[in-house]
C-alpha cells in the first residue's frame, strides 16, 4: 500500500487485552505516562487540552486542543486534534486479537501541500510509531 500523505496510519499487535488498552488510552493519569497531561474522558462531545513541551521550528505552541467526537468502550476512541492553526482527526481501534489487542491507529487530515503540515506529518509521524510500545508498557502495569 502506498503512503498517504495525508495521514499517519499505524498497526500494531500488543500482548494485553483490550480493557487494558482501552484504560490506557482513555485515563488521564495513565495517558499522562505515554503521551502527554490532559483532562480526556471518553465522553463524546467532550472538550479537552494536552499540553507539552513547545516545538518552535514547526510553530507548535505546545497545546493540543481536542474533542471526543466518538467513543465505544474497549473498542474505538476519535478525536478532533488541533494545534490552534490546524485540525486533524485522532482515530484509535482496538480489536481483539487472541490474549492480545490488534491496535489502530489513523491520525488524518494533513495537507501535503503545506510545508509546515508535512514537517508537522514527518514529526509525528516518528512519534506516533513510539507509541504503542508504550502504551504496551502502561498496560502491563495495570
């Protein structure tokens, strides 16, 4: 499949079950552990930040503002994500996958024509493959 450069996609296989990846996800202390502080509940409609260290060379204030716009327990988290000058949509799946959890992730919505938005991809996109090794990581401690 052909990279899309509008979105970072990632699939991954972690050994826990799917309630610990989902409380992983979705509790602020735990997320704290891997990604960053923030108020999230998994309510649709619900409105928080994540704040973090700023990234002057990608304009990044260091504030992440966001909304649940869909939440299905154990099964599927969306939220708006936006950095004050654009907004994207974070999409995590979770399937269960014999003792494990097949873990999704789409974050979409970058414009390949914005060389800011394609720093901004090529960043994240480095993070976001980090990631579930640690939300891995914070699951087998619950």
């Amino acid at each position: 499949m052909a990279d899309d450069p509008t979105a970072i996609r990632l699939d991954e296989f972690l050994a826990h079950p799917p309630a610990k990846v989902w409380r992983a996800l979705t509790e602020p202390e735990l997320v704290a552990r891997w990604l960053m502080p923030g108020d999230i509940r998994p309510e649709a409609g619900h409105r928080f930040t994540f704040t973090t260290a700023p990234n002057e060379r990608a304009g990044f204030a260091g504030v992440v503002h966001c909304q649940v716009l869909e939440a299905e327990p154990e099964k599927l988290l969306k939220l708006s994500w936006s950095d004050g000058r654009v907004d994207w949509t974070v999409t995590w799946r979770l399937e269960p996958e014999g003792r494990g959890t097949r873990l999704f992730l789409d974050h979409e919505g970058f414009d390949p024509d914005d060389p800011i938005q394609r720093m901004s991809r090529r960043i994240m996109g480095g993070g976001w493959r980090t990631v579930p090794r640690k939300i891995a990581e914070v699951a087998a401690t619950l």
